[in-house]
C-alpha cells in the first residue's frame, strides 16, 4: 500500500519482503489443509488450480465458521482490508485453527497505474506477489476473451444480416480490456468501409468490471456459470425487446473459453498458510466479493474461512450480506471491521495531507462513520469486532482515546499490528474473532428480494447509508417500470456509490444526516442476477496517472522484478 | 483440419482423436529428451515452460540438425505443414532419433471462427490440443497485455501534457485482441469529455501481428526482448521525428509483462514425443516462424530438430531462411516442401469445389508451382525432399503421375500418411530426411543486409517469386528515403503479399512468368529487426463468418470440450 511504504520510508517495500519469502511448494502448502497433491493442477511451483473432480468431491462436507472482514469508509489508500484478512488467517492458524483465507483477484491494469498490489502488504502478504499481480493463472485473460468473444458475435450478428434485429444505438454490452485505458471509454467502432463491420458507438470497461466477472463469482459451478452467460443481456432490438446472449447461442463457448478460470487458485501467505484467490468484481457496479465456488470450498476445507468485500461496510459487507450470501446460501458468523486512525481523522474533517499530525479530538468525531458502520452490521444480525490497523504514525494518546471510545460504547475491538509482525499482530483479534464466532447469531438480509426495486433500495439507503430517502430521477423511473413488466424486478440490488462517503458525495466525511440519495440509472447484470443502481457516474475504465508506475517497472535478466508495488 | 474432416466424414474429429490419448505426464516426456523434472514450470499435468536456468544451462550445448518444413502455395485449408511436421518428427523417434518438434502457438480468435485448430491433424496431432487451442500457458495473453500498455501510456502521454510532443495523427503502434473482430479495425477512440483522453484514429490487430509477438519470436533471451521493445516505432512528432517506446520509458514493464512468456513451452505428440510451442507472428506482416529461443533449445538438446514455417516456401522459408537463420545465426540442414494433389489440382486450373474429382493432367500442370518452389529451395543451397500429404481424395492414379514427375525431374519425394497413421506415415519420409541431413550444404540468404531495400525486395521478388522486377508506389518511395535517412535501411525484408499465388495477386494459380511485384507500403518492425514491405492490402484484423465455430462450441458438466476443431 502505496501511502503505508511513503510513512515507513525505512521499511522494506511490500515486493522486497514478499521476494524474501522463501515459498513452500504449493503442495506442502495445500497438504496442510488436506488436500492431495493429485487434486492439484499447478502453475508452477507455487501457484495451483483445484480440480473440477476434487471440488466436486469435497460439495457435500459440513461448513467451518465464515468471517467477514470489511471496513469504515476509506481513505483512498485503503484501509487494509486485504492485510487484515491475511494477518488475522495467520494469527488463527497461529493459535492451531485449521483456517483459509478467501481473497479478490487483483486486476492488472491499475497495477500500472497507481494501486499498489492487492495482496496485502508488510508482513501480511500473498505470495507469489509477483505473479499473483500479473498474470496469476489467466483467469483476468480468460475473461477479457470471454467478454470480447460477446461483443465481436454481437458486432458479427448485426454486420452478417442483422437477423436478430439488434439495434446498434442500443447495445448495452461493452468490450473490455484488463489496462487503465481512458481513450478506450468512449470509442466509435466499424469506421471506414463496409467490409468493417457496422459503425456504432461503444466503450471498453476494465475486465474486473465485466459481467462476466460478477457471474463467475455468484456461480456455483460450471454450469451455472453457462446458464448465467445465457442471461446476459447484450442490446435491445429495433422494437425494444431484450437480447440476450443465449439468442447469440454462445453461452457454450463463453464456458470453454471459462472451463479453467472457473477453478479457485492456492497459494500461501508469508506464513505458508492456504489462501484461495479468486475473481474479484467491481465494488460499485458489482459486488466486490470474491467467488462463491471459493468461499463455499474453503468453508468445505477449514474450520474457519476469512474473507473481506470491497470498499467499506456500506458498500462491501452490505452486498456480500444481502446478495452473496442469500445467493450462496452462506451463514456468515462473524464481522471485522477495520478501521485506521488515519481514516478516522479524515472523517473528523482532517486534510489528506495532515493526516500525519496527531488530532485525538479529530479522530474522535470521526469515530461516528465507524459507529454507522457497526450499527449496519448489528441490524443484519452478526457480532463484530473493530481491528484498528495500526499506522507507524499512530500516536499513543489517539490509540488510547480510541480503545477508550470503543470500550465506553461496548463496541469489542483488537488492536491489529499483522502489517509489521504478520499473524503474531493479530493473536488478540484472533482470539476475539473464535468467541464471536461461537455466538448464535440472527443473520438475515435487510431486505426481501419480492419487494419493489425501489423499496429495496430505499431499505439500504435508510438502513446502511443513514439517508433520509431516495430521488430515481426520470430515467431511472423509466427503466424501473421497464425492469418491472420484464420480470426483472425481483433480483437483489446492487449499489453503485462512491467508498469515500456514506452518503452519494464523495466529500462528505463522516457520519452524514438529513440526506437524500438519488438513483440516476438502473442497470440490469442478469447473469450476475443483480440490478444495479447507480447513484453518480461510475468510471467503469480508470485512466493512468501522469507518472504511471509502469516507468518504474523492470525485471533483470535473473527474471527478478522491481517496482512492483 | 476442415478440409480433410469434411472429406473422411467417417473418420473421427481431430478433437475426438486428441481426446481419446492418454497422455503422458509432461516431466516424462521431457525426461525422454533428458530435461530433469526440475528444470520445468507446470501448467497443469501436460504442459509446462522450460525454466529460465535451465534454458542457460544449456545454451552452449552443441546443435542438432535443423529441418524445415514448407509447402507450395495453398489452398484456404493449407497443405498440412504442422502435421507434417509433427508426423516427421514422430517418425524420427520412431527410428531411434533423439528428435524435437518446434511449432507456432495457435491464435485464439480464428477459433472461434472458421479455421481449424494449429496443433496437426489427424493421428499427427499435438496434445493437450484444446489447451494449446485456448489459453495455453498464457503467452497470447501476455502479448496482448504488453501491446495494450503501450497504446495506454501512449495515450497517456498525449492526455498529460503531450510532452513527447506526438502527433496523435502519425501514431504507427496499434492496440489489439486475440479475437477475429472486424469492428475494431477502424475506430475512434477518445471520444466525449476532456477526461476521456485525445481523441484520435486508432484500430486493433489480432494479437498475433501485434510487433510484441514478432520482437518475442527473434529474441535472444529476456533482456535482448527488453531492448527490441526499447526500439520498436510507435509514433512521430509533429516535426516528423520517430517516437520509440524508448521514449515512453516503459520497455521494463513491457519486458516484465513478458518474463514468463519468453520461456518455451513443451507439450508432447499423440505419440509422447518432445515439442515445444513458442510464439506465432502472422506469416504476411511479420515472418510467421516459432521463437529462436524454442529453436535453439530444440538444436541444443535433440539430435533433429523439425519446424515449419508460416504459408508456402515464397513466404515462409524465405523469411525463415533469410530473416530468422540470418539473424539468430542457425544452419539449417534440409527442407521438406509439402504438398497435396487436391493444390496441385488447384494451380493447374481446378476450382475449389471440383478437387475432389481425379485430374492427373491438371495436377501435372500444377507442379510447376511446385517446381519453383524447388528452385527456391535450391537458391538457398539446401536438400530438399517433396512430402505428398496424403488426402482419401487422392487417386491411384494422380499418385503415380506425381511419383513419376518427380523421378523424372529428379526431385527425391515422399508419400507421407502421417493424418491417418501418425508417426508410422511418415517412416519413409524420416529416413530420407535424414540422409538429406547427412549431406553438406551451401546455405546462404539471398541477399546481403547493406544493400538497399530496393535491391533486397527485388532480389526476393526475382529470385523466389519468378517476378520481372518490382514497382515502387510514390507513397512506398517516399518512406524508403525516409527509412534510408533515418538509418533503417540494413535491416532484412519482410515482405507482405497473399500466401495463395507466387505473385502479388491470389488469384494467380500455379507459376506465373512476366509479372510484377508492386510494393504499396513499407512498415519499420524495428524491435522484430524488419522492415515489412507490403504487397497490397494486409487485413491484420480478421472478421467472423456468419456461422462462426464459436456457434458450435460447449464444454459439459465434467469440463469436456466439444465443437472445437
């Protein structure tokens, strides 16, 4: 994480402690587990599928407990959700609970750019973090295919005679590609003679933003996965009727081309603890969790499974409550939010430049976006545990006012040091999340998937976000009563909203009343099997930075990286 | 191969025939040709990359013989070379020689399209053939990224500042996908608002004529790729000055991007024997050979090394010979000229839909095109061998006419069976092969690098195509004083004519006399090392048929693949 290596300028950065590991090969590692070496089909020496037949064999094993690490509304580093998820895994296999860890896949294009790695940092790593960042196992490439296959059959369709009726000026379907690529938002496509297809307007996304994204990881196998492909819609005809994929007839294909990417990926952490790694979807236009085929294998394998969801609780925890565990079926067991005293102090009203000072009264105010946060979780029902991720610039009287705060509010919480000690941070936190998790709990999503579109959102924007109430605009009306008379009213919701704010204005720190949120647009993810609702414009391709870290970047002729953050 | 599948509509698909082997674990099979289990980088059970070490360990091995196989110009279905090839290479083992196969990677979007897979055919066929087909080991995914950062930073460049001070209308580098999809040829990106970036005419190639691939496919090692990505042209300034990917600072990414895809891949044969798989550039605009580094690692462990080159002799082994030997310092030792009586059928004036009929006259008066092709070889001062790929069309009779033609012209000749009896087919041909081998040769390019481009395009034009001499268009003079005044002019010749006719246009069967070669463009390859010279309209777009194969593809429930030939 990009500001936590400015702070601790002496540290080592996250690459050079990752390339210290020395590995274990990824079969010893998923031994641990008890999975066999022949269930493995690896890439390399320390990165490994499980296969189709070993998944299948595990389907019917009793669940362990289900942790859900989420977070307060960040900073734009991050609050450290990903380091807290790997450290608190090693801390509980530390104390000799048999433990996994579920985690997003990271995308390549905005390690380019500016994000650090998503494999958690310090000494709470994922490693090979090299790879890991790059190229993985291909999943991030056979998605980009995936997708790109749709929107050339598509093209191909309405340039060979068109005989679907598909009106270009209403493809709904983007290209994608996994690169921060800002010319690549608005582009007009088929240009020049008539041999290039039919000119038409359309866009690139990156590819953690594509549907097909959000369907693998709502998919509980292969072919579900098909079935979901086939609901894809792709455009509307001339008549405004949907077209979905399935009217392509290539949901078969889309399969093939997803038969390996749809297998979860070992590896380990610093610790050599089993980690799977799989997909990771938009937080704001998708869900933002990783893919139910891995959660549900690593509550199959372990007694207890760490997982995190993108953004904040707001975002992140309400769509892996309401959406993916109804979808799934899961019983989660417990929650961690985390929270930095950094981030604290920005919802306090402090500048992202004097973060660095101390300001216990600052953090004080700002400790009322946490209190939103855990007052979320407690109306689904979970026990949760404030991890506060400790900062090198922490001082001890805001560390001191923070404990005092949370333990004058009954709210249980850990002091959290995995970034500079690795599972040893976390022993305190690991212990508290094991009592959590032998509480009975009364989980249930907030909302009824047979309510209306609008009532369900008005539900989490009262509920989750504080808000008075919530504005459709006119177009938004539109397509509600559209979505309505074709059936697709009874799906859950899926917010799109900036991380930075409880509320719908990114500026707005803190814990906001008296708001209103207003819902600009309503887009269909059919095979994902969400609506989603978007409350802002939400880049769906992010640009590269004027100094992108792609300059930095090299590896020598050892094939050893640097840059790589 | 579609051709021949439609033909023996009783025999078995190649995919059902690829199914039906049991394969054998990858480190046996290296272990055959003495690469220890160690040494190899898995991607599952059947496929894995020769690791960085390993390939230094042996780089000062002494080399085996090289034998290349080409062909006559073809017909749309080709003449079989990489079955050829593969069934070659299996005879040789079948005789006890210690040999390798090296082969081009399959591009993924003609998959989905019309063209059959790249891995062989019939009982001559390489395995994991579905993998190999799709994702493989990730190589194309790679290329596709490494190409797409460029375009990104390029852009980028021009958003923030335009420092470089690029014209956005003299930018030469193109993004690209591995997908068959003609609306991405003509495009306009950066379109909308400011924040969306320079809106400027761009398109998108297929992947494999990307010059990432190219540059890949004639490097040394990793940092040799590193410094040919540093001089690949991407664009001008606005006073008309180059603009390398040197100056966007970004070839360490690019090579880190590529660190993993430089390294060989190694499958095995339907009869287990040694191959590697590495690289496949687009044999018109860049010069269709399997990488140097997969070459060389063959020579350097196996006693026989058979490759092939993309399309007929006029463009395949003339580039091999004249491009790749030259500058990767290779000796090669004999050639094997494949072809079919249903395309010798063709250059003797048959139409496509009448080959199947018997016509010893017309296929006598086609092997003229298979005459030059022999005087080709001869130039070159290589042993040649013809290899009839034999088809079920083919008649007793038409097979003793070819016989005695090549007896009476003294052509040494081989009827290879290798699509109906793998390796078996081919044992005639590999003992012939080998005594070729064991002959001294004069090999030598065509042509001198210090002469100037003109004479070097003359010089292949004269000598391989049979032409009078070649035209220059106006705008093609233009940029070869641009070429020669900027110091481009010693690099080898890429020529870019149709692989159907020996001269410039398709339609052309058999062996023309008293034409000429018309010379419309020159593109600077300068990290592959070339400068391309283009025949007439190169499409490095392909589009999909109206029934694409995508149509006919799906992968059931225990992840087995149908529909993909």
């Amino acid at each position: 994480m990009i500001l936590e290596r400015r702070i601790c300028k002496m540290a080592k950065t996250d690459l050079e402690i990752a390339q210290e590991c020395v590995m274990e090969p990824i079969e010893k590692v998923a031994a641990k587990i008890g999975i066999p070496a022949d269930s493995l089909e690896h890439y390399g020496k320390y990165k490994a599928k499980l296969s189709f037949d070993y998944l299948k064999s595990i389907e019917n094993n009793p669940h362990g407990k289900l942790v859900l690490v989420t977070a307060i509304n960040p900073t734009k580093a991050g609050e450290g959700k990903s380091t807290t998820t790997v450290g608190l895994g090693d801390a509980l296999n530390r104390l000799g609970k048999k433990t996994m860890m579920a985690l997003r896949e990271p995308s390549l294009g905005p390690v380019f750019g500016l994000k650090g790695g998503a494999t958690g940092g310090g000494y709470a790593q994922v490693v090979p973090m090299e790879d890991i960042n790059l190229h993985f196992t291909g999943d991030m490439h056979a998605i980009t295919t995936a997708n790109n296959l749709v929107s050339a059959c598509l093209d191909n369709v309405i340039h060979q005679g068109n005989e679907l009726n598909i009106d270009p000026e209403k493809v709904t379907f983007k290209r994608c590609l996994d690169m921060n690529d800002r010319t690549l938002r608005n582009i007009t496509i088929g240009c020049g003679a008539k041999a290039n297809g039919v000119e038409r307007k359309d866009g690139f996304n990156i590819t953690v933003a594509s549907e097909i994204m959000a369907a693998l990881c709502l998919a509980d196998d292969l072919m579900d996965l098909k079935k979901r492909f086939g609901k894809m819609l792709v455009a509307y005809t001339y008549d405004d009727k949907p077209v979905y994929v399935h009217d392509l007839g290539i949901e078969g294909a889309l399969a093939m081309v997803m038969k390996d990417a749809v297998l979860p990926n070992i590896v380990q952490t610093l610790e050599h603890n089993p980690v799977l790694i799989h997909g990771g979807p938009f937080a704001n236009i998708a869900h933002g969790c990783n893919s139910v085929i891995a959660t549900k294998a690593c509550l199959e394998l372990a007694d207890y499974t760490v997982t995190e969801a993108g953004f904040g609780a707001d975002l992140g925890a309400e769509k892996f409550l309401d959406i993916k565990c109804r979808l799934a079926n899961l019983k989660p067991n417990a929650v961690v939010i985390v929270a930095t005293i950094r981030a604290l102090k920005q919802h306090g009203g402090i500048a992202l430049e004097d973060l660095k000072e101390e300001n216990v009264e600052a953090m004080l105010a700002g400790c009322e976006n946490l209190a939103k946060h855990i007052d979320t979780v407690q109306q689904f029902g979970l026990p949760y545990i404030v991890a506060i991720n400790e900062f090198a610039t922490d001082t001890p009287a805001e560390v001191a006012a923070l404990e005092k705060w949370c333990e004058e509010n009954n709210h249980p919480m850990s002091l959290s040091q995995v970034w500079a000690k690795g599972g040893e941070g976390a022993i305190d936190l690991a212990n508290k999340v094991v009592a959590l998790c032998d509480q009975e709990n009364n989980y249930a999503p907030l909302y009824d998937l047979d309510k209306s579109i609008e009532e369900k959102v008005e539900t989490i924007a009262k509920k989750v976000y504080g808000a008075d109430g919530v504005d459709f605009t006119e177009e938004a009306q539109v397509q509600i009563a559209k979505f309505n008379e074709l059936g697709w009213d009874k799906l859950p919701i899926c917010m799109a909203k900036t991380q930075m704010s409880l509320s719908d204005d990114g500026k707005v720190m803190g814990r906001p009343t008296g708001f209103r949120i207003t819902v600009r647009e309503l887009r269909p993810s059919l095979g994902a099997g969400f609506i989603v609702a978007l409350t802002g414009k939400v880049l769906t391709m992010p640009g590269l930075p004027k100094h992108p870290s792609a300059l930095d970047m090299d590896v020598d002729e050892d094939g050893k990286i640097v840059g790589l953050f």
